[in-house]
C-alpha cells in the first residue's frame, strides 16, 4: 500500500492515444495526480491541458476529489479547468512526503482512507462538484445583494436621524 | 527486551558470554525507536488525510445531496431582492421631498451655475 503523495506523469508527446493510455477513472482515486508537460512545446501544452480537461468532462469524473490533478506547464494564462503550476516546488506541500515503507499503525488508517476514497468516489464527486459549484454562485450574489441592502439601510438610517434633527 | 531487566532477574554466571550479544539487542532496539519517529511523520500525514477525506466525503455524499434536493439560495435571492426595492422605495419617498438633503445639493448647485452668469 502506498502512501498518498503526488504521482508525476510525464507526459512526452501530444498523441492522442499515447494520452488516453495515461487516463483511466480510478487515476486519482488513491493519490493526487502531476501532469508534467513542460517537455512540449507551448501549442501542445496547451492541446495537452485541454484534451485531458475535456476527458474528465466527458467521464463525468472529479479532478478534485478523492484526491486533486495538477498541470505543471509553462503556460501562465490560466488554460481550462484544472489548477496549473510553474515548477513542481509551487504544488501544494501537503502532499510532499517522503515515501517511507508503511507501519503496522500507518497501513491501518491506510485502510480506512481506502474506504473513505470509495465512499467519496461512490458519490459522484463530479455530479457534486457542480451543485458546489452552483452554491457557491447563489451565495455570492447573496453576499452582493445583502451587501447592497445593509448600504440602502444605513442610508436610510441617516437620513431620518437628520429628518429628526430638523424636524 | 530491556537489558537491565534481564541482568537483574538473571545471575551473573547465567548471563557469563552474552553480555556482548546484550548490548547489541540494546543498541538495535534504541535504533528502532529512532526509526519508528520517521514513521510517525507518515503516520501523522496519513491521519490528517483522513480528516480531509473525512470532510470531503461528508460533504459529497451528506451535505451536497441534501443541497441539491433543498436548494434555499434561489428563494434568499428573491428575498433580498425584495427588501432591497422596498428600502429603495423609502429611500426615494424620503429624497424626492423638496426640504431633503439632496433636493437642497441639487438645488444649491444650480443656484451656484445661475450665480455665476448674474454676476457677469
């Protein structure tokens, strides 16, 4: 059993098939997943960030749960979906362990990840990523109306205090 | 195996030719112990992933299902709406009065354009 640190794929050239073979819909599903295609040129990079963007689309698969996938691209605009980084070191130091051989102890809360990756995996994180997606829409523009409103009542609440004061 | 443990429970002719052999075993457990704090730092990593993926898996498989079915935040939307018109209501009923703030700012601008021609 392994633990959950990245999982670097280089990826060497912009074939389409070279590429499906890197994909399948349990990737992710046991650790977080590097894509590294700085070896390409830019155009294919940006091919390459796109392809593989479009696959997890037409999967209806997460790239963000049980466990996220990155791009490390020299591509600075943001291309599509998926968190794109410089250089390896700007990934998320969460995942930056050693891989050490596993304990007794360790492999036990191994086996209740492994249970909770299913239970996530069974969920449809894609499906539920949207509707996180959507709430968090909804909510922002709450935050701007409400914003808005608390404007409106703190105007209001000046002008009688100073209608008071004349009258 | 504690080697003080052992040479107290144990006589000296009993223990005669495995005292080097007990210092070793001494030497290699305190070594284990080193390398089990190496673990520790996995096991410490593997723990806080478990937290993690225990919230993300109460969030997709309990909270979001229930989002889902009992969206609130259209009807909030609404709501906020209408209050917002309602203070915007009374906010214009106050301000289009000949006596409020800004009708005096409007009033006193203009004034000050029509001043300026009189003047010359």
């Amino acid at each position: 059993m392994n633990l959950p640190i990245y999982q670097i794929i280089n990826v060497k050239n912009a074939d389409l098939i070279e590429i499906a073979k890197l994909l399948h819909e349990d990737m992710n599903l046991r650790r977080p997943i590097v894509f590294v295609v700085k070896t390409l040129s830019l155009d294919e990079q940006r091919e390459v960030i796109g392809v593989i963007g479009n696959w997890f689309d037409t999967h209806l698969a997460s790239w963000r749960y049980p466990y996220p996938v990155f791009f490390v691209s020299d591509l600075a605009e943001a291309v599509g979906f998926i968190p794109i980084v410089a250089e390896m070191s700007a990934l998320p130091k969460f995942y930056n362990q050693k891989d050490t051989k596993v304990t007794v102890k360790e492999s036990q809360v191994l086996d209740r990840n492994r249970l909770l990756q299913q239970e996530i995996k069974n969920a449809d994180p894609h499906q539920m990523a949207e509707v996180v997606r959507e709430y968090g829409i909804n909510h922002k523009k709450i935050w701007y109306l409400v914003q808005e409103g608390a404007f409106y009542s703190e105007l209001l609440k000046r002008l009688r205090a100073k209608e008071k004061v004349d009258g | 195996m504690d080697k003080k443990k052992i040479l107290r429970s144990a006589s000296s002719d009993d223990l005669k030719g495995f005292e080097e052999f007990l210092e070793h075993t001494a030497d290699e457990i305190s070594q284990d112990k080193g390398g089990k704090n190496i673990g520790g730092e996995s096991l410490t990593f593997l723990l806080n992933d478990n937290i993690r993926l225990k919230k993300v898996a109460s969030l997709v498989a309990d909270k979001m299902p229930v989002v889902k079915s009992h969206e609130q935040g259209p009807r909030i939307i609404e709501h906020q709406r209408n209050l917002n018109t309602q203070l915007k209501n009374e906010l214009f009923k106050i301000l289009q009065k000949p006596d409020s703030p800004l009708q005096k700012t409007l009033t006193a601008l203009w004034d000050s354009f029509f001043q300026g021609e009189q003047k010359s």
